[in-house]
C-alpha cells in the first residue's frame, strides 16, 4: 500500500518517528511536512536522535491565521494527492496540517486514518479541538489511544470496525527516550539546575500568549514560583513576550531555554519536580515520566490523566497553581495509554484500509 503521511510541527514528528519504521517495513511511505512549523536544526535533531526518515516533502506553508494556513495547505495537499494518487493519507493529532491533510485526502476520494483520533476537551474556542473533531468525521479510520476516547467518537455517532483502540504512539517513544534521557546530565547542567529541583515550563497555546493580559499572567504566575523555573521557549511565546515588553522581566527571574531536541527536553521532563504546561502533549509525557503535571488551562483532552490525580487544571490562577505544586504525587499511575506497542497496532490497522 502506498501511504502518504503529512506531519506540521514537533509533536508530530515525534509520533511519526514511532509510526514510520513499522510501517515502512509493509509499505510505501511518502512523509510530507507541511512547514507549520519548521527548523532545519531541530528537524536534523529529530532525524538523529529518533532515527526518523527526513520528510520526502517539505511544503513550507508556515505563517498566517489559522484559516489561511489551513487553506493554503488544502490546497498544496490537493494538488500533490493528484499527482501521487497514494492508497491512503495518514495524518497526527490537531493541528492545521491534520485537518488540511484530512480535508485534501476526503476530497480527492482517498481513505484517511487519524492516529490520535477521539480524543476531546470539549472546548471549541481552541481551534485544536475543531481541528480534531473536524478530522475524525473525515476519516475512515481512527486509532485512538484509549477506551475514553473511543467513548467520545460513539456519542458522536462514529463506532464499529472503523474505530481502533491501539494505544499512544507517544508510549512508543517515551519507552525508547527515557533510558537514554536519564543518564544524559547535559542539558541540566547547561540549566544550572538539578535532578527534582526544578519545574519546567512549556507554553505557546493562542489562548495563553496571543491576549497580552493573560500573556502578563502567566508572567506572574511563573515569576511567583518558588522552586527555579526552567522555561523551553516556544519561538511563537518569544514573540509574544517580545511584542508585550515582558521577555526582558521573565528572563530575569527564570532560565530560558531555546527549542529543544527531544533528548533534551525528555531529560528535563524526567527529572523536574513538576512541568507547568499549556501543551497536551507535554500533559501526557509528563503522566509516563511520572512527573507532576500543572495544565495551564482550564480543559484537557487528556482527562485520564487528571482523573488519575497526576495533572491538575488551574488556568492561569497563580494560587492555584501554587497549591498544585505543593502536591504529593499519588502513589499509584495506572497504563493508560497503552504498552509501548501502539505503532505496531497502527500498522496492523492500515492493512484493513485495503479490505474489501
């Protein structure tokens, strides 16, 4: 089978990393990176350190509003699926180039499978949220991480044959990072900090940086926390604080890193006290790592986590979010998302693309 996949940011090339060898060894793959996001750095990093295949086609459509993005990658996408004419397209988690990828491939008549399908925090102000329901009513098959958001495509009329629950892929990963992660003692001491003296923040969601109110919240709050803060800079959050006049101020009273390769922020992650995020990804990373997790949102699609009492939602409630810090983590974390093998099931799901 001849499978186009489209990536567009970081995220997605971590979960293409566990997908594409597997996949690979049954099948033609033909990897497309959008440019949503892009660094010819840390895109070399990801090929090294995950052993990932470098994208076959960079469209290079970063920039712009949501809709003109997603437009101009429909029709970028359009155009390649007519002269590629692959059997299938694969597309990962919620960003503009899942939901281009899906809408293009659905178009053209081409079977779409989304990996991170299902899943939810019923907030449709995000446009992540609208890009992934979008998607999943697109497509033909959904290989969901958990039985939760299986659930979450059955009340919205999508079961059946069509619905696999495989796991995360980002278990897959975290399995193969972890161990080499923790005995790399670089990246904090390039920090200055040390093993579970320490919170490491990640924020970049438009809801958190674009308003520059909540963008000075979130300044506080981080400014306000006792432990060192060690923040991996999203370029979008730098720009943000740049254009506010408060890049200077958070510097000052934390460490700022620039955008990490996944090594170095998978040995931040494992030995921080606890991870300040807006990020859903870096929720569930935090959960595997058995890191304390403050969500600085007030929703998650990763509701699993906060059931299991690893992940807290404060918003940007700087109270709260002290409160949350000084947490005693439980003394139980459930698998939730699967045993490492979530690629292989991705596979092994492709195949019935082909079924008659």
């Amino acid at each position: 089978m001849r499978i186009l996949t489209v990536i567009g940011n970081r995220p997605q090339f971590v979960k293409a990393a566990a997908v594409s060898g597997p996949l690979r060894e049954q099948h033609e793959e033909l990897l497309v990176h959008t440019g949503q996001h892009y660094d010819d750095e840390l895109s070399a990093i990801f090929v090294r350190e995950l052993g990932m295949p470098s994208a076959d086609i960079v469209l290079g459509l970063g920039g712009g509003s949501n809709t003109e993005q997603t437009a101009r990658m429909v029709g970028a996408l359009g155009a390649l699926l007519a002269d590629e004419r692959p059997d299938a397209v694969l597309v990962y988690g919620d960003t503009n180039s899942t939901l281009a990828g899906a809408l293009a491939a659905a178009q053209a008549r081409i079977p779409v499978a989304h990996v991170e399908a299902g899943m939810r925090s019923f907030d449709r102000a995000m446009p992540e949220e609208l890009n992934r329901v979008l998607t999943d009513h697109m497509s033909d098959l959904l290989l969901v991480p958990s039985p939760n958001a299986a659930d979450n495509l059955a009340r919205e009329g999508i079961c059946g044959e069509s619905v696999h629950v495989v796991g995360d892929v980002m278990v897959d990963v975290a399995r193969l990072l972890a161990p080499r992660a923790a005995s790399d003692d670089g990246p904090l001491e390039a920090a200055g900090v040390t093993p579970g003296g320490y919170v490491l923040v990640t924020a970049h969601r438009a809801g958190t940086v674009d308003d520059p109110a909540r963008l000075e919240r979130l300044v506080e709050l981080l400014l306000g926390v006792e432990l060192p803060v060690v923040v991996a800079l999203h370029p979008r959050t730098r720009s943000r604080l740049q254009a506010a006049g408060l890049l200077e101020r958070l510097a000052a009273g934390t460490t700022m890193l620039p955008p990490l390769g996944p090594l170095a922020f998978t040995a931040l992650l494992t030995r921080a006290r606890a991870v300040l995020t807006d990020s859903g990804g870096v929720q569930k990373e935090a959960y595997l790592a058995g890191v304390p997790c403050v969500t600085l949102r007030d929703s998650t699609e990763w509701v699993e986590t906060v059931q299991a009492g690893w992940n807290v939602l404060v918003d940007l409630d700087a109270a709260a979010a002290q409160a949350a810090l000084a947490r005693r983590p439980p003394t139980e974390r459930p698998e939730l998302y699967g045993d490492g093998h979530a690629a292989d099931r991705v596979v092994a799901a492709m195949a019935t693309l082909l079924s008659p």
